[in-house]
C-alpha cells in the first residue's frame, strides 16, 4: 500500500496516558502519508471523519491506532480500504501499568530504572505499534479471491443411499442444487428400510411407524436434479472442492462425474456377533441379533428359528458387545429404543407373550423417555438393570439366561423361546476409507481424527459438528455419531447445508470455516523449493498433494487458510497477500530497539488471535497489568509463525520471544487441529536457529492458554518477563 | 424478486449457529436474542463435554463470524410477540427492551466504578451481586453495558452519566416495537432449568447448600462469582464430599415428563471439577439410569478413572439439613442392594433439568407442544432445545439443518 493513513484516537485514556503528538510524528517518520488523531473515532462522527480524509487524501490504507481488532469491527471497515488496528487501548493504555512493590499501581511518571520513566517505555510501545502498524501496512496487499480456471461444479455426491443419504439428497436438491447418490447396495433405503417399523420421528415420538425411507426413496427417485447410482461404489476422488473429479464404480464399469462438494453418509455395520459366543450367539439356534429379529417381524415370521415353534417369550439382552473394552467400547445410542420397539412388535403379536429386557443403564435420551413410558405400562414387559452371566441351551429348544445384580437383588434364571442380543454399530470408515481420495495425505479421512472417535467420521469440536479434516466432505448420520433416524434426518440437512455453503465459498473466492471472512490464500514460489516436505506433510487438511519430485502442489479450495505451511516453510517460499514472511520481518524490523546497556530489556510475543489474544483482551478489561516488556504480534494460529520471525526478532536484539498460543492435547482447542502442537513441535528448528546465534534455548518459550484463562495468560506473561531477566542483554542490540 | 431475511429467535449456541451457517451460504438473517448479549446458556458454562474446553472458545469464533458478515443484523433485548403470515412472507412484532446505553458505549468502565446501586446477577443465578450499570460478561456481544434502571442508588444516575464521557447512558430511552417481514423463522430459543424450589424434597432455597448444576457451572468459572474455585455457600470453604441428585425434575410426571439428556453427563463433569480442585473429593450420585449415551460413554469412563465417583441407583428421597454444620444428609434407597441409604455431605447439586424457555408463555403464531416445546410447521423451524432436550453438539446439528430448512423456504437457489 502506498498512501497510507493514520488515525490516532485520544479516549479511553490513550489521550490521557500517552503523547499523541510524539505518535503522530513517529506515523510520519515511518512513512504514513496522512496522519490524523481524534477523540472517540469509533462515534458516527469519528467513523465520517476517517471516510472523509480517506477520499480527501486517496488513502488506500488506513492505520486505526485504537481499540483492539476484537472490537467495532463494523465500524472500522471502509470499502476498498486495507485496514489495520493498532490496539493502544487494550495493548497498551489498559494493560501497562507501572506497578510498586505491593502490587499498586504507581504514577505513569514514576522512574522505572535509573532515568527512564514508566512514561518513557510506555511511550516506546505505543510507539512501536504504530511502527508496526505503519510497516504492516506498507507491505499489505488486496488479497484477491481464488478463482480456479476450470468451472467450477456444484453438484453435491452423497455417499450412501439410507435415511442419512436420502435426506441429504433430497435437501441439496430441494435447496437447488444437483445430486448424484451413490449407494453400494442394488437398493436404496440402508437398514431403514429393513425395517418393520420404527419410532416416529416427530411429536409426540411415542407411536410405531413404517419406515420413513419409502417415502424418501419415491422423492429421490423421482426428482429430476438427482442421479441415482445403486450398486455403485466409489473408485476414486481426486481434485478439490469445487472441481473434485469422481470415479464412480458401476458394476464394473467406470463412470466419471465432476463434483463440487461431498456429503459422506455411508452407515454403519451391525457388530459382527460371532464375537458374541459367550451369549450364545452361534451355538444357540434361538439366539438372534437385533438385526436378525427386526427382518423376522418384518417378515411376519415371529418363531424361534430352531423349531419354527411360536414365540412366547423373548429375552433382550442390551449392549451385547458394547460398552465392553473387548468389543465396542462406546454405547450405540439407538438400541435401548429398538430393544422396546421390538418387544412391542411381540406383544402386539401375541398379547400373552411375555418380555424380559435386560439393560444396564435404559438410555431413551430425551423426548424418548415418551416411548420408554409407552412400554413401562404394559404388565408383559418386565425390564430390569442386570449383567447376564450365563446363556445356554434350556430345555425343549428354550434358552436359559441367568441374570445377576438385578434389581431384585436376587439371580435369577429365565428359560425363554428367544434371546435377542442388542448388539452395536460399527462406522463404515472405522475398516474401509470409503472415498479413496488420490491425496498425498491417504485415502480417508486422517487415521488420527478418525481415532478419536473409534473409527467414526466424527468432529473434535462440540461447536462445529461438521468439521472434518478434508474441506468439502462432511459426514452425516451413524457414520458421524451413533444416532437415531430422528438424529440422522437432522444431522444429514446439516451436512447438505455445508456442502452448498463450501460450494458459495467456492464460487465467492472465499475460505470455508473458520476463516470464512478470508480471500487471501498461500501462494508458493516453488523456485526455491527444496522438495522437504514439511508443508505437504503438516497440512492439517491435506490440502497439498506431492509432484514425483516432492514439490507440493496446492489445491487451494481445500485451504483453510491457516498458515501451517507458512510457518513450517524453511525456504519461507509461502506467503499469503495480507500476510507474509516480509511483512512479519518488516513489522519486527520498524520497532525501536533501546542501545546495549539502556537497562531494560525488550520482549516479543507471537500471541494466537483466537484464543491467547481475546483472553488478554479481556484482561485488558479488567486492567490486569502485562509488564510494558513486550510487544504483542496477534498471529492467526501458532501454527503460521516461521522460525525466521524468531530469527528477525532475535537480530533486532529482543531479549525473549514467547509464543501464546492455545492448549493441545486430548482437549485441544486448535481451531487448525494442531498449530499450537507444530509450534512447539517446530522449538527444535528455533533451538537450533538461537544455536546459531549463539543465544540461549530458553530466550523462546511456547505457552498455552484457554480463552477463559485470563489471569493464567497474564501470569505466563509475567512470569517470562521475569525469566528473562536472568539472561543476559540480547549481544545483537544496536547491530 | 429477492429473498425476505431468515429470522433467527434466540442468540445461544443454536440461534447463532444457525444465524451464521445461513448467512454463508447468502440469506440475509436478522438474529435476535432476549438478552443483552449473545451467548446463551454456553456462555454460562465453565466447560463443554466431553472435550473439556470454554465454550467462549467457539462463541469467539462465531462472534467473529458474524461481525465480518454484513448479512446479519443482531438485536439483543428483543423478543418476538406475534407472528403472522406464511412461508416466504411473515410479518413479525418484536419488542425490544431499553438498555438506557446507547452505540457510543466503548466499554471503558467508567460508569460502573461510581455506580453504587446494586443487582442480583441472573448470569449468575443469584450467587453474586453486579452494579446497576454492567456488562454481561467479560465477552459479551455486543461489548457495551447495560443499566437496570431499578436498581439505581440515589445520585448514581448523575454520577453515571458525568462519568461517562461519550454520552452513552439514556434514561430517557423507550421500550420499542418493531415489524419485521421475514420470509422464515429459525425458533432457537433455548431452555431455562426447572424451577428447583418445586422439588419440595430438596431443600432447594431451604439449605443454602443445595446448589443447582448451572450455579455449580457459575462456581467452576474463572469469571465466576468465586474466581473459579468451588466453595459451598454457607461457609465458602470447598466441599469434600458432595452429592449429585440426578432427575431433579427430570423423568417425573409431576415436573418434567422427559429426560433431559446433558443433566448425567453434567453431573459427570462437575466430579471431575471438583477432582481438578482436590482429587480427595468424593462425589455421590444417585441415579436412575446414567445416560452417556455414543461416544460420551468415554467421558464416563475418564470422568470413573479421574474422578472419585460413587454411583448409587435410586431416587433421592429426602434431604435435611444439620443446623450446625450446614452439613446435609441425603436419603435415598439403593435399589440394587435394597438398603436405606444415608450420606451426609457437605453440598448438594440438584441435576435439574431443561425446560423451553418459552414454556408458559403464549406467542401468537407459534405451536408448541404440552411441555412447551416448539413444533416446526410451515416456515417456521425449531432448533436446538427449543424443539427437544440435546446436548450441544446435537443442537448444532438441528441448528445447520434449520438453517437448509430456511434456505429452501426463502428459495435462495432459485432452480
């Protein structure tokens, strides 16, 4: 940018506590062509006066020396103008403050080592953050939206044709968009369809009906916007989002498709219950799955399968093979409601038949407690808490089931026609990775996201249900989470949602979640590649494939604009237009560094803007004091900081670098997964760059902090403050 | 023709979600919530299950979404009397509240530092007290304050207003009305916790020992009213031995007829608080069955392994109170031993359950169901735990699906 303007605001005690003149006149000495200050810019009269000196000067940027980029975002926001906050209200007037002895706040004007004033280093912050901001700016430019020169393809593949897959189908299309439906098996309908019937899926969720996918099977197969593939499977996706080419395997043949966004709603399979021998399950004739006993009533053949005999009793066992660290060790969610749906389908059958449903914990979450009351009437259905111990062969073709920890508090033993066993669902992407992506990153989703969930396509975050790690797939129904059809229906509209929202971020030239305000991408000047691959490996979002010579190849619609490339990039060849290696250097470079032996020392902080920063932010609020030390750089993620902004901080002659960023682990709050992780992953790469130096390891430190730790970031903030003064001046001051 | 605007009732985690997934794909969504801030039930919490994480970490983002979206227009302290019309076009009465604080409000805190009438914090369910002028939380959206003109001492009404120098603070200012022409509506608003001093056999209001899960939420919270640590009310010290009653209101056909799906896995989650703070601490839950249900049984097992849990099967009879110590005894049968159970505890915290925010109240234009649940019918889509008791992640799942539902109402995609 080159006409850059600069507003300086005077209240909330900027005007109070520091020399606005002095500021307006380092704006100019750092190349600012305008340079403004104003009491209350954020006012309607604040917001005219910057829009009027903006067309009166033809600035094409703006520095807002204010408040914090958190907040009046609205009102500092002018059309075709780069904007950049510098936060002198909550970075420097509400965060600094000279503090004595017994932890009370002294006079700005109080010395603070011998001939300095707090004044005086207060002033030298403000002072750099206009600096930094001016040179932000210099080196800023107008990201512009990414626009792939195919035509882009905004037709929707589900994956999976049961009440998930038919729902997201019928969605997209009633939403305007074309579909194609792949579904593996010769019919449409999943499990769903299998069924006799099931519990209604909207109020008062306590009635029996048939299975809704009849009705969902008519609309897909006869709404014009969606191609229906039946005994299809997929053979291979390779592209973007947007322009994702797809093989779709038809009987043997190969069909190709150009799709832009996926909906991923394979299902699940039943638990393979041959593993359930120690329930009878393969040496007793009349011990069925819930799977087998709902295509018995379905079929009106309500017999024990030894004999053909009629059934008058039925044992249901509930988690068979769940809940248990030797087979799944999650509950499936849906079979405490199918056990008592199918004990109704008995009891309708032959009202003097008699229901035993044995469970450990009767999980009918929610408005289904409806249903369970249904049940909990009828005198022939008797349901207690108990563990199974036995189950064997009885006497003429019964079964016999003994039941201890009852709520009896007796054993008991039952000698029933039939013992149904509840057993559990298995995600399809927990053995196969269903979309055979050609990405360098692996077919499937990521094997370490898929852990976290027992194979399931599930998201990490309570928030943001659809975020998978690979943009423009999203996963619907019991592949996602164990769930109900009720569950599934919700859950497969939401899935349909994001898909047509990637594919408007798409066509807009914008990123997907979450950073969907962002234009900017990475680009890469592979001149200086050196094929190591650390930025292909790292992408949390396998956004890179790999040339046969190692050289990434971006596929930019699959970019969640994170900067985890930038920052593992050691040729520093990867740069976005609002933020780069320069830029970053540049900003470090224009602060003002004090002369060997001036007595105190000058910190840097990386701090991650969506987690470290609100919380000082809001420390801000409540007036906490951050030692005058440091200067802060909000980064988007700890993830884009590059080893050389230690390196240029470290030249400049800053004594300590700590980088603040959020917590990672089992609870990790990364919104790119895993940048604060890399970031402290990547400590060995500064080791070695302060080796170089010949500085100490311990002048760069890594911390983390949840948003809500506000007096944790400011301690951590202290507490290096005062770790650093161990150490002796930075040699590299005044080079 | 262009498309009416998606109205979103309710800025908790739903109504925002659905606010901002609608925008992104184009709709223009006006989101409304009753409060001064955005955030909801969320914001109240200390952390999430099962990943233990602030949910202010996610309202961040969010927030941030919407202030970079000029396609959504936020109203806080307004709430919907009356809906008319049909799909594609309704006409919507809205009534929003004064907030005596205008847009030039920076948040600069001036005013509540000469302030010195007081107020009960509803943020905090009662557990402290707030000035007359405050702001909702640490994060609120929008950052300005509000004045409960009520609770003004004598005097403060001019100190406030001569200490704030942006002319912010209007007391002239008027409750309003406004009419909207929507073309769909997302109904997100939310629940409220069962009214606990129903539950006669609690001792709710009685014994100030016997908390509430949301008021332990407010106890474990950096910003709550004890800084995060958790201290029984009587004599501020923390409990070593704690007792959970979980249905409180929930699965009883006297209170709640239904379960309300989060209260085992709250419960859960406030053991492991109290075992963060003292890993002595033993906690007691009486339970009817302990619904964690999908991948939560995971969080259940960390919650048996991290925390020192008991848990007893049987509904809680009775609890008293030792007068001397504040200590409580709680009665209950063990239905799997069979025997009379007596546990004396120095807190108790009532799991109580959900119940719609809007249960009791009549909104013309809006069905609902017995409990006060909303029915999605034409253009009109309920979410989250306006429509059913959820969890959050569910509720978000129904909030992304509402936001289709009302894309293809409005007809944003013209086919």
């Amino acid at each position: 940018m080159e006409k850059i303007g600069v507003f300086i605001c005077t209240s909330c005690d900027i005007g109070k506590r520091l020399d606005i003149a002095e500021l307006e006149n380092v704006a100019k000495e750092q190349g600012a062509t305008s340079v403004y200050s104003r009491e209350f810019l954020c006012s309607k009269e604040g917001r005219a006066f910057i829009e009027e000196k903006i067309k009166q000067d033809g600035l094409d940027a703006v520095s807002i020396c204010a408040c914090s980029q958190r907040v009046n975002y609205d009102v500092f926001d002018f059309e075709n103008v780069a904007v950049d906050r510098a936060s002198l209200r909550e970075g420097v007037v509400w965060s600094r403050f000279p503090v004595g002895e017994e932890g009370n706040i002294l006079e700005d004007t109080a010395e603070y080592v011998e001939g300095v004033s707090f004044k005086d280093e207060l002033m030298a912050l403000a002072k750099d953050y206009v600096r930094m901001s001016v040179a932000k700016l210099q080196s800023y430019k107008f990201p512009e939206p990414f626009k792939p020169e195919e035509e882009i393809s905004k037709t929707i593949l589900v994956i999976g044709g049961g009440v998930a897959g038919l729902t997201a189908a019928i969605e997209s299309a009633n939403a305007g968009f074309e579909v194609v439906l792949v579904e593996k098996e010769k019919e449409l309908g999943g499990f769903v369809a299998k069924m006799k019937a099931h519990c209604e899926v909207k109020h008062p969720y306590k009635n029996l009906v048939p299975p809704i996918v009849n009705d969902l099977i008519s609309q897909v197969e006869n709404n014009e916007k969606i191609k229906v593939y039946k005994g299809a499977t997929i053979a291979n996706i390779s592209g973007m989002p947007g322009l994702f080419n797809v093989k779709i395997n038809v009987g043997g043949k190969e069909e190709e498709v150009k799709i832009g966004a996926i909906v991923l709603a394979a299902g699940f399979k039943p638990y393979d219950a041959s593993k359930l021998t120690d329930l009878g399950y393969g040496n007793i004739k009349n011990v069925v799955t819930n799977v087998q006993f709902e295509e018995m009533a379905k079929n009106g053949k309500l017999v024990r399968p030894s004999d053909g005999a009629p059934i008058k009793s039925v044992l249901f066992i509930q988690c068979a093979g769940q809940r248990d660290e030797n087979h799944l060790p999650y509950c499936s969610g849906y079979c405490c409601v199918a056990s008592l749906k199918q004990a109704k389908y008995i009891r309708e059958a032959n009202p003097e038949a008699k229901v035993f449903i044995i469970y450990d914990h009767m999980r009918t979450m929610g408005i289904y407690e409806n249903f369970y009351k249904t049940l909990q009437d009828d005198p022939g259905v008797f349901l207690t808490k108990g563990k199974v111990v036995e189950v064997s062969e009885g006497e003429d073709g019964k079964v016999k089931v003994i039941v201890e920890e009852t709520l009896l508090g007796e054993k008991l033993e039952m000698n029933v026609d039939l013992v149904v066993l509840a057993i559990g669902m298995v995600p399809v992407t927990a053995e196969e990775p269903v979309l055979n992506l050609e990405y360098r990153q692996g077919p499937g989703l990521p094997p370490d996201e898929l852990e976290l969930f027992y194979g399931y396509a599930d998201s990490n975050y309570v928030c943001f249900p659809y975020e998978t790690r690979r943009t423009g797939i999203y996963a619907a129904g019991a592949i996602h989470q164990p769930m109900t059809i009720a569950q599934a229906i919700e859950d497969a509209r939401g899935a349909a949602l994001k898909a047509i929202q990637c594919l408007v971020a798409i066509e807009e030239g914008h990123a997907v979640h979450p950073r969907t305000w962002d234009y900017a991408y990475p680009e890469f000047d592979l001149k200086m590649c050196t094929q190591c691959k650390r930025c292909t490996e790292e992408c949390p979002f396998g956004a890179l494939n790999e040339d046969e010579k190692g050289n990434p190849l971006p596929n930019i619609t699959r970019c969640r604009r994170c900067g985890t490339c930038f920052g593992a990039c050691p040729q520093r060849i990867i740069n976005f237009k609002d933020y780069s290696i320069d830029m970053v250097g540049n900003m470090i470079r224009a602060t003002e560094m004090p002369e060997q032996g001036y007595g105190l020392y000058r910190l840097m902080a990386f701090v991650c803007e969506n987690d470290a920063l609100p919380a000082l932010d809001m420390a801000a609020y409540q007036k906490k004091p951050i030692p005058v030390t440091f200067r802060i750089i909000p980064v988007r993620c700890l993830g884009a900081v590059n080893v050389s902004f230690v390196k240029d901080a470290m030249s400049k002659g800053y004594d300590g670098i700590l980088l603040l960023g959020c917590k990672y682990g089992e609870n990790y709050q990364c919104h790119f997964i895993k940048g604060s992780e890399l970031a402290n992953r990547r400590m060995e790469n500064v080791a070695e760059t302060l080796q170089q130096l010949a500085l100490e390891q311990e002048r760069v430190t890594l911390h983390t902090v949840a948003i809500d730790e506000i007096e944790e970031a400011v301690k951590k903030m202290n507490e290096f403050n005062e770790e650093i003064k161990g150490f002796d001046e930075n040699p590299f001051k005044g080079w | 023709m262009k498309s009416l605007p998606i109205l979103v009732v309710g800025g908790g985690i739903s109504g925002v979600t659905a606010a901002v997934e609608a925008a992104e794909v184009g709709a223009e969504v006006i989101l409304i919530e009753k409060e001064p801030s955005l955030g909801g039930r969320v914001a109240q919490l200390r952390y999430y299950f099962p990943k233990l994480c602030p949910p202010t970490c996610g309202l961040e983002i969010n927030y941030r979404r919407i202030k970079t979206n000029p396609r959504i227009k936020v109203y806080t302290m307004a709430e919907v009397t009356e809906i008319s019309g049909e799909p594609g076009n309704y006409k919507v009465k809205i009534n929003i509240k004064p907030r005596y604080v205008n847009d030039n409000c920076t948040a600069c805190g001036e005013c509540e530092k000469v302030c010195e009438g007081e107020r009960v914090s509803e943020f905090d369910f009662g557990l402290r007290k707030t000035k007359a002028i405050y702001l909702p939380y640490p994060m609120a959206f929008p950052m300005k304050y509000v004045l409960d003109k009520e609770a003004l001492a004598e005097g403060d009404l001019e100190r406030i207003m001569s200490a704030c120098k942006y002319n912010a603070i209007d007391p002239d200012m008027k409750e309003e009305t406004l009419e909207l022409e929507v073309g769909a509506i997302i109904w997100a608003t939310g629940w409220k916790p069962y009214d606990a001093t129903k539950l006669d056999n609690l001792g709710y209001g009685k014994y100030v020992n016997v908390i509430t899960n949301m008021q332990m939420e407010r106890l474990a919270s950096p910003w709550g009213p004890t800084g995060g640590k958790i201290l029984r009310p009587s004599d501020q010290t923390p409990p070593k031995k704690v007792a959970f009653v979980q249905c409180a209101g929930s699965r009883d056909e006297n209170h709640l007829p239904y379960c309300s799906y989060i209260c085992c896995l709250a419960s859960l989650k406030h053991s492991w608080y109290l075992a963060e703070q003292d890993p002595e601490t033993e906690s007691y839950i009486f339970y009817i069955d302990l619904r964690t249900p999908g991948r939560y049984e995971k969080f259940y097992k960390r919650v048996e392994k991290e925390a020192r849990i008991h848990l007893i099967k049987g509904k809680v009879a009775k609890i008293e109170e030792d007068s001397e110590t504040k200590d409580l005894i709680v009665t209950a049968e063990d239905i799997l031993s069979g025997k009379r159970v007596n546990e004396r505890v120095n807190m108790v915290v009532l799991a109580l359950g959900m119940q719609p925010s809007i249960a009791g109240m009549n909104i013309s234009g809006l069905k609902v169901d017995e409990n006060g649940f909303v029915i999605s019918e034409n253009g009109i889509i309920a979410c989250g735990c306006a429509k059913m008791p959820l969890d959050v992640m569910s509720s978000n799942e129904t909030a992304t699906g509402a936001a289709l539902k009302a894309i293809q109402i409005i007809k944003l995609f013209k086919s």
